[in-house]
C-alpha cells in the first residue's frame, strides 16, 4: 500500500547469504548504493588478488560487472580508513548477514529498493499516526509490520499508447501471438530510462523527441529541454549508455542562496582544501566526519560533568575516532549519552567528549597544495570535504565553481547517462543524464548512418551541471535521519527537547503494489 504515508525502519533479515549468487537472487543491487541494505561478513574469507574480507567487516553492495566472462559483484568496504571497493566473483562462497540500519524509509522506496525475492522482510512502523484512518484495531499493534508484495500485469494496447494494469486475481488464457501481429502497430514510444536499460547491442540507435517534461513528472509537459538546447520533433542519434563517476558539490558561500552542481570527475580546474568548523561535537556526527582522517583544534574550553567523560581547552588537538552512546552517571541519575571518542595527537590517549560539547573546532589541513579535484578525491578518507577553486578549468564556459568562495563536495555518484549527437550536427557528441533529463522519445531506426557509427566512438562533452534543489534532495534522501544536537543533562528536561523530529510525509501516490500485515 505504497500511498501510506509515514516512514519505516527495516528489520535485518537474519538468515545469511553463503553465496553470492545467493545475492545477485534476493536483493536488487544496483545505483545508487544509498538505497542497498548494509550487511556484515560472518565469516573470513580471501580473494584472488589477496584482498582479505575480515569477519565482522560491513559492507555496501555497489552492483555488478563483468570481466572477462565472469560476473563480479562490486562491494564497498565500511572501514574506519578508508573505503576501498572490491570484487568478489559470483561463485564465492562466504557468510554475508544483513546489518540494522538506522535510516528511515517511505513505503515507495522498501517497495522500489528494499523488497527480497523469496524472503521475508518485516519493517518498523516509526510514526503510526498515517494508519489509524486506514486499519480498524491497533490496540494489540507492536510497531512491527511484515510486508507481502502482490503482483500484477503491465500491458500496452494494440496500435495505442494507453497503458493498462491487469489484476493478478483475473482468471485469463495468454495467447503468444508475437510472430502473426504487424509490430509496427504498437507504439515505439520509450523513456530516457527504458533506452538506457536496453542492452548494449541495441546501440547506436536513432530516436524522435516526442515529450519534453518539466521534471519527473511526465505530465508536466515542456516545449524545450534547456540543456543542449534540444526541442519537441528533434532527431538524436543514441551512440551509447554510459555510468559516469561524478561529483556532487554545493556553493555554500552564502547560506540562504545555495546552488547545487554535479561535477565530472575529469573537471581540469585547480583545487585546494578549506577548513571546515564544526560547532559542537554532534556536528562532526552530522556531517559524516567520524571514520575520516580528520584533526580537529579545539577554540573553546569544555568542562566535563561527569567522570566519565573528558574535558578539553583551547588549542587541543584532537584525531576524529569514533562514535557511539554510552551510560553516564551523572550527580542525580544514569543516562544514555551520545559521544564521540577522540585521539589526542600530543598524549596519544583516548578520550570522550559528549555530543552536546561546544568546542568551535576547526579542521586542521596537514597538504593543502592546489591539485584536480579527481586528486583531492583521491586522498585518503576526505569527503565530504570544503574546498575552492583557484584556476578555473578552460573547457567548462563561464565555470560557476570559480566565482564560489567556498565549496562543499558531499560525495562521488554515478551518473546514468545516454551519449547522443543531434542528426546532421558537426557537433562534438554530448551526454544526457537520464534523472536530469525526462522526455519520451520514438525509436526511428537502430540502424544509423556509417557516420554516426564512427562518431560513436568518439569522447564527448562533460559539463559542470546545475542542478534543482530536489535532484539534490533525492541524492540525500536515504541518509540517516537526525534530531537537533542534544541537550547537557539537567535534572528536569522537558520531554519535546529530547525527541527525533521526523521528516515532513511526502505526498499521496495512486499505486497499490503491497499488502501489510501488522503483527
């Protein structure tokens, strides 16, 4: 019942994986690895190149890939230095159990992303308020829920585009007339999405613009696609499918006016790093710092008020471990506290400062040299990461990342993208994101000219994109979802202080793809 609204919490399911074919059967693994469940290795193992995969090690499934006829599934390793990415043949043989996962999900995205095949997978419900109009009794309802996908038939209309959705309960006899019927009858008409899926003997190919959408929402129709200046009744031929590394990188100069940029990762232009100040310690949490190799210098004094936990002064310094929630016996009563534990670089000894501790720390830069940004990537444990660009990059017209003071890079992504050339233009081949870009195109031809043959082959433009404020929001629409930074501890805190303010809900959608069953 994906139109519920509300968020939920997956329940790991624990029965192991002991191939990974086992995987490549059960989960969806695909872009972006945000949406894959965390798992954890049971068992230690070593591959081929004598990479060993340590047991207890969590990992994120990245996707497949093949070489030389082998299929390989592409991990990332979750390590405290460094994320190294790996891959492990199809015939393995290992003990991968999934992890818990503290993210909050909307019933579309379990339905789209989080659904196994052949399992079962149970969810917490976390805000309930969405079910009372919907479900009669939720007096005995414990908060868990079990969800049990149905299925149904998606089929196009002979000689229309018309869409129709066929009920798995309708008792019918299915005739394959595919070799009897002109097939020229039936529309050719397909999304950016569905000719990035096609497989990759079907390219080069030739297609007609026939709907230019204003976003994802193909009902809110354009006349022009602003980027490449494309326009309703314009042949493109489609040379090939490509997953492009990019960047994703906010201007944070000015704090009310942010604009958001997606950056190929071959941008030439020059970088250097700028130091990032975090508040309190929560902030270092917040903005995905612990597990770096980052040394943070304190600015203000901090006091502990418990024994516990450690204080710090002005101009300590301090490495970024780890964090974690502990009990503190504070002078009244015990109580579970988040913190974080830190190194001292000039002691070496390990201390713990609460979440709520106010110590203005600024991020010490030990090689701030200027270098590409596909360097600055490069370096150990940086992103997210701030930085500026000294040079710009000559092939990027106007660069709107050189007039920013400061920049933020949140992440690497890849990038789904169609490399296309406008017929009869002596254009350099250009590349088309499919979750920028949404239009519907007519497939004239798989058979283009022995021109666009050879220009298939050929490298192609990648620009500095600016994107909408919700492509920026879908990239970080999985992340942990977190409250304000916490509170000291007092004898009388009110209770709304301390509670997880949820996500607004997300509008209603008319889909009916699974039933839940409260338990």
């Amino acid at each position: 019942m994906s139109f519920f609204l509300g968020y939920f919490q997956l329940i790991p399911d624990h029965e192991p994986y002991t191939k990974v074919v086992d995987l490549y059967h059960c989960v969806k693994v695909d872009q972006p690895a945000e949406v894959q469940p965390r798992f954890k290795n049971n068992i230690s193992f070593a591959l081929e190149d004598g990479t060993v995969i340590a047991k207890g090690e969590r990992l994120i499934l990245h996707g497949f890939e093949e070489k030389q006829n082998q299929i390989f599934l592409r991990c990332k390793l979750l390590k405290m230095k460094g994320t190294p990415v790996v891959l492990v043949p199809a015939h393995c043989k290992w003990e991968m159990q999934e992890c818990h996962d503290d993210r909050y999900y909307t019933m579309d995205d379990l339905l789209q992303w989080k659904m196994l095949v052949g399992r079962q997978r149970f969810v917490k419900v976390i805000n309930t308020s969405f079910l009372s109009h919907d479900l009669p009794d939720l007096k005995n309802f414990n908060g868990v829920a079990q969800l049990l996908p149905t299925y149904s038939m998606k089929a196009i209309l002979l000689g229309e585009w018309t869409e129709v959705i066929i009920p798995p309960d309708i008792d019918m006899e299915v005739i394959d007339i595919s070799e009897s019927v002109n097939k020229s009858l039936f529309s050719r008409q397909q999304t950016l999405y569905s000719i990035y899926s096609m497989a990759d003997k079907e390219f080069p190919l030739m297609v007609e613009i026939k709907h230019i959408a204003q976003n994802k929402n193909l009902l809110q129709t354009g006349q022009k696609c602003q980027l490449h200046n494309l326009q309703i009744g314009q042949c493109l031929t489609i040379l090939r499918r490509e997953e492009v590394k990019k960047c994703l990188v906010t201007d944070i100069s000015d704090p009310e006016k942010k604009r958001h940029f997606v950056v190929p990762s071959t941008y030439q232009g020059m970088v250097s790093q700028v130091s990032r100040t975090f508040r309190y310690v929560f902030d270092l949490v917040f903005q995905g710092s612990t597990g770096q190799n980052l040394t943070v210098l304190a600015t203000k004094n901090y006091t502990a008020e418990a024994p516990s936990l450690s204080s710090f002064h002005v101009g300590d310094q301090f490495r970024v471990l780890m964090s974690d929630t502990v009990l503190v016996q504070f002078a009244e009563k015990t109580e579970a506290v988040g913190i974080v534990e830190f190194e001292n670089t000039e002691t070496k000894v390990r201390v713990k400062f609460p979440m709520y501790a106010e110590g203005g720390f600024v991020e010490l830069l030990y090689d701030n040299k200027s270098c590409t940004l596909a360097q600055l990537i490069s370096r150990e444990c940086l992103v997210p990461c701030h930085f500026k660009v000294d040079i710009r990059d000559p092939s990027v017209k106007d660069d709107p990342l050189h007039t920013a003071k400061e920049l933020r890079l949140h992440k690497e992504i890849y990038d789904q993208c169609l490399v296309v050339t406008k017929e009869d233009s002596s254009l350099k081949p250009f590349e088309l994101p499919i979750n920028l870009e949404h239009m519907i195109v007519e497939l004239l031809s798989n058979q283009p000219s022995m021109h666009n043959q050879h220009t298939s082959l050929m490298s192609y433009e990648s620009n500095v994109e600016i994107v909408p404020e919700d492509y920026y929001s879908e990239e970080f629409r999985y992340e942990y979802v977190m409250g304000p930074p916490p509170l000291p501890p007092r004898t009388n805190r009110s209770q709304s202080s301390s509670e997880v303010q949820l996500p607004p809900p997300l509008p209603r959608r008319n889909m009916l793809e699974t039933e839940v069953n409260l338990l």
